[in-house]
C-alpha cells in the first residue's frame, strides 16, 4: 500500500491519519513521520480515534506536530472531522481493540459518501466520483441488498411520471443483461409469453430487469450489463455509459437509472433513492456499507414493512438508525402487493415468486381475496430452478401460472405453460404506503422537482 501512496497522481492530494491510544505515542509519531515521507502530496493532520491503555499525553498536537481532531463519538464526530479536513485520503494506523472489523467498515462509510478513499496496510476502498453525466434530469435508484424490490420501485415510480405527462425512460443493468445495450419501447410492443420466448431463443436473458421495468410501466426501457460489485457497488464491468448514450437521444424528459443487486450505477443524479428491506438485518447492512448507500441518498424507501417479514419494532430501529445517518433523507414505508396482468378469477394458479416464503400468508391471502383464484401451490423458488422444477412436478393440478418476470419465470415457468397447455401470466408488485396519510405520488413528484442535489 506504500507504493500507492507515492504515486506521482497524489501530488496535488492531502492525506490525514487515524491513530489510537493503544499504540504507544512514540510508536505513533514513527508511523506518522513514515506515512509523511512516503506520501507524494500534503499531509493535513490526524484524527484520533480513542483509546487510552498507553497514552499519557495531554497535548497531542503539541507532541505530534500536527493538527488533531479528537472523536469522542464515532458516529456524531467522524464526518464532521473529514469535514474539517477535507482529505483525499484517509490512513488507518489503528486497530483492534479501538477499531474492530465492523468499526473499519462503518469508518469505510464516512469516508466513501464524503468523497474520501479509505485505506490501511493492506486494503483501500477507493472512491472515485460518479462520471458519468446524462443530459436529462436524471433519478438514480440504488438498493442495499437483492430481493428488496428495486425494479417494483422503479417501475411504479416510472408508471407515476409517465401518467402525469411527463416522458419518462428507464436503465436498467444486470447481471443477464444484453452485450449491446437493447432498447424496448413498453408503449408500444406487446410483451407476452410469445414475446419473451422468442427473446429466450435468440439467446437473451428474457427476464432481465429491463424487460420486466417494460412489462410493468410500459415506458421506454434501456437494458445493459454488468460484472462483479465492490464493497462500495463499484462495478467490474459494464455497457451503461453506451446506454446513456442511447437514453440522450430518446424523447424523455426523465432518466431513472435502476441499479442492479447492491451495486451503484456510476451515474451523476440530480437525485438518489435507496431501497431498504425491512427484513434485512442492520449488522449486514453495516458490514458491506450500507450506511454509505444510504448516505448517498435523498429519499429512502423501506420495503415489505408488515409482519412478516419484519416486525414493528424491528421496522421503527431501522429508521431511528437511517435517521441517524442521514437526517436529511425522508423515508417512506411501504408494502408491495401482487397484480396478475391478467384476469385469473375463478382458475386454480400455480404462483412462482422470489419473495421469502415467511410472507406466503401475505401473498396468498391478497391474490385470493382480490383476484377470485385458488393458490394450489406456491413456489418461492423462482430464482432455484431445481427446486422449482420439483415444486411444478408436485403440485396438484392447476389451470395457470401466475409468475414474477424474475430468474427463471421464462425458461422454466413459461416454457412448462406452453409445452402442458396451462395458462400463463405475470404479476405487477404494486407499492403500497404504510403510512396512509401519505399520497405517494404527491411526494415523489415534489421530491424529484424540490430536492436539491447530493
């Protein structure tokens, strides 16, 4: 990691140090003065994290020479200490038991969402600003995790503004996603069974987020891909920047960028939405920085908020704990509840879902209620194709398969419906506001016309 930091490129950087009273000071001030000479660019100062077993010095920056920050609160102090340095770089010279692995990867956080790379004696979490600039207003939706409804999000955002006369275009990439960017126009093809298995036979992945996003909003949709996804969602590889290119010339005025899994689209918005789920546990959401995910945004919309997945007590400590992160963000609960595209009343339905079975109750009890059919099997291993081929081979008999376009909703689920003569139709997941005081769509036409940019 020295050698990184003696990169010609670090000229015109500034680099601060973290330090702990479990070192001895001495031992300290070699380290500092080794970073120091070792560095291309500006040394700014030190942060001091805590810790007391060895330290007997009341003047730090008196002994040290150098500016020193001192946090006594992690969580309260630590951005106003970037703030005041304003680094490029931050170094970590401390460690257990000041610094944990968990502490580190909260400290990554901080780092990342105030435009600061993050590194130690053997790793670095790079950041590098989000590049790519799109000519048009431009809503970037990012999530903590897969499975918490990102493209049910972007979808019934895209269904509001389209509704409301406002053209809009989505991005979607994924990890199935086409070589070349592919556009689908939702307003005007016909996607259906027929549609998407040709797709399968031409050899796409025909239930790609943005085939779904154009099945459900029926506005123009842009698909791309991509390769692997960093702690801090950097990706490996991906087409994205050439379905900019092709968004800027279509007829919209709105672009929503759609991120894929925990991965974040390196696309400067005006705004950022990150979805939560409310089932996912907040140690997790530390450990691969979804604190710096939820930093980056603006709104934060938490999914599946109901019983199960989540219980109420567990939904009010993730706000507190998003709250406390980013104060700024308004945060909307919600719950999703299925749509069949088409009239399933009165038919026996096999249901393909890759919601958690906790909420089968839930999802059951909605599609029977509402749409008049029978569940007689409910498979929530749509994205496990052998077990859901096992699931299809012991169900009782049914006269349709009521599906998500997810994984494996074309190449097993379709391809069975034809080849056995069943009936065939997808789900639209609607969003629901928990709070029903709220009016959704109000709030998410005024977020995207008042929200400043982050």
């Amino acid at each position: 990691m020295i050698s990184l930091l003696q990169k010609k490129s670090n000229k015109n950087k500034k680099l601060i140090a973290l330090i702990d009273g479990e070192h001895y000071p001495d031992v300290n001030r070699d380290a500092l003065k080794l970073l120091k000479n070792s560095f291309t660019g500006a040394f700014g100062g030190v942060i001091f994290l805590g810790g007391t077993e060895k330290l007997v010095i009341d003047d730090l920056e008196g002994y040290f020479k150098e500016k020193v920050y001192i946090i006594n609160d992690l969580d309260r102090d630590f951005c106003t200490a970037l703030k005041y340095f304003s680094p490029d770089i931050v170094y970590d010279l401390s460690d257990e038991p000041v610094v944990n692995y968990r502490i580190r990867m909260k400290i990554a956080s901080f780092c990342m969402a105030n435009g600061s790379s993050y590194m130690g004696p053997d790793f670095l979490f790079s950041h590098e600003e989000r590049t790519i600039k799109i000519a048009k207003k431009t809503l970037s939706i990012i999530g903590t995790g897969k499975r918490i409804g990102k493209t049910a999000v972007s979808s019934y955002i895209a269904k509001i503004f389209s509704g409301e006369n406002i053209k809009t275009a989505i991005i979607a990439m994924g990890r199935g996603g086409p070589s070349e960017p592919q556009i689908i126009r939702g307003d005007e093809v016909d996607i259906n069974a027929e549609y998407l298995l040709d797709l399968n036979k031409k050899g796409f992945h025909a239930s790609s987020d943005y085939i779904e996003d154009a099945l459900l909003s029926k506005v123009v949709t842009i698909g791309c891909r991509r390769c692997g996804g960093g702690f801090a969602g950097r990706i490996f590889m991906t087409n994205l920047s050439q379905g900019v290119r092709l968004a800027e010339k279509l007829d919209s005025d709105l672009i929503i960028v759609e991120g894929s899994g925990a991965s974040i689209p390196g696309i400067a918005a005006d705004k950022t939405i990150c979805v939560v789920g409310a089932f996912q546990e907040w140690d997790s959401l530390v450990g691969y920085l979804g604190i710096y995910r939820i930093m980056l945004a603006d709104m934060v919309i938490i999914t599946m908020c109901e019983d199960p997945p989540a219980k109420k007590e567990k939904i009010e400590v993730l706000i507190d704990k998003i709250k406390k992160y980013n104060p700024e963000a308004d945060i909307i609960k919600t719950v999703f509840r299925p749509k069949p595209l088409t009239n399933v009343a009165g038919k026996k339905v096999f249901l393909g879902m890759t919601s958690q079975k906790i909420a089968e109750p839930n999802i059951i009890g909605h599609l029977e209620s509402e749409y008049g059919c029978r569940i007689v099997k409910a498979s929530f291993n749509l994205s496990k194709r052998e077990l859901l081929k096992k699931d299809l081979n012991e169900s009782p008999d049914f006269d349709i398969i009521l599906t998500e376009l997810k994984a494996a909703a074309v190449d097993v689920l379709t391809e069975y419906a034809f080849e056995n003569k069943k009936g065939i139709s997808y789900i639209d997941n609607i969003l629901i506001m928990s709070d029903r005081e709220r009016d959704f769509k109000k709030d998410i036409i005024k977020f995207i016309e008042e929200k400043s940019i982050k």
